[in-house]
C-alpha cells in the first residue's frame, strides 16, 4: 500500500493489474490464432495462384482451337509437372510473359 493515499485506490489499481495479466495470455492467444489464420490464407494464397496460372493456360489452348490429340499430348505432359512455373516453361514458353503480365497486374 505504500504510495497509496485510499485504500479503495490500492484495491482498484490491484485488481486491474489482475485483469492485465489476464489480458497478456488473451493477447498471446490471439497473436496464436492470428498467425495460424495467417499461415492458412498464405496456403489459399498460393493455391489460387497455381489456378489461376492453370485456367489462365486452359483459356490460351481454347481460344487456340486447340485438337483433341494435342489435348491428350499435353494432359501426359502435364501428369508429371508439379510446380506452376514448370507447366508454363514445358507447355507455353511463349505464353510465359503475357502470364507474368497478366499477374504482376493482379498484385498491383
């Protein structure tokens, strides 16, 4: 009690040091969500991109009039590939740049 004129003052200040404290592990708890939710929105982040990136080639080979052979040639090419840049550098180098475009305008 020692600085404090009323007591009531001392009980106040005590009690919301008590509330403080408990609000440190709730502030804890919600950094904890926020980075978790951060983490899952980067994944969704990524997995948008890599579609995008996919539709954006689907669209390509249909204004193309693209045959049904060449249609099963690249789906066999396509069954290895695993990373978005790989199918555009396998398939459609020529299309790369517009792609690069094309997604440098979505960031902006």
């Amino acid at each position: 009690m020692a600085g404090y004129k009323h007591l009531s003052t001392y009980v106040r200040d005590k009690a919301l040091a008590n509330e403080k404290s408990g609000s440190r592990q709730t502030d804890l708890d919600s950094w904890a969500d926020q980075q978790r939710m951060l983490g899952l929105l980067e994944n969704v982040s990524q997995a948008q991109a890599q579609n995008r990136t996919l539709l954006t080639i689907a669209v390509y080979l249909l204004r193309q009039g693209l045959q049904q052979g060449k249609v099963n040639q690249l789906r066999a090419e396509l069954s290895h590939l695993v990373d978005t840049d790989q199918l555009i550098s396998t398939l459609l180098p020529e299309l790369a740049s517009d792609i690069e475009r094309l997604s440098g305008e979505d960031n902006a």
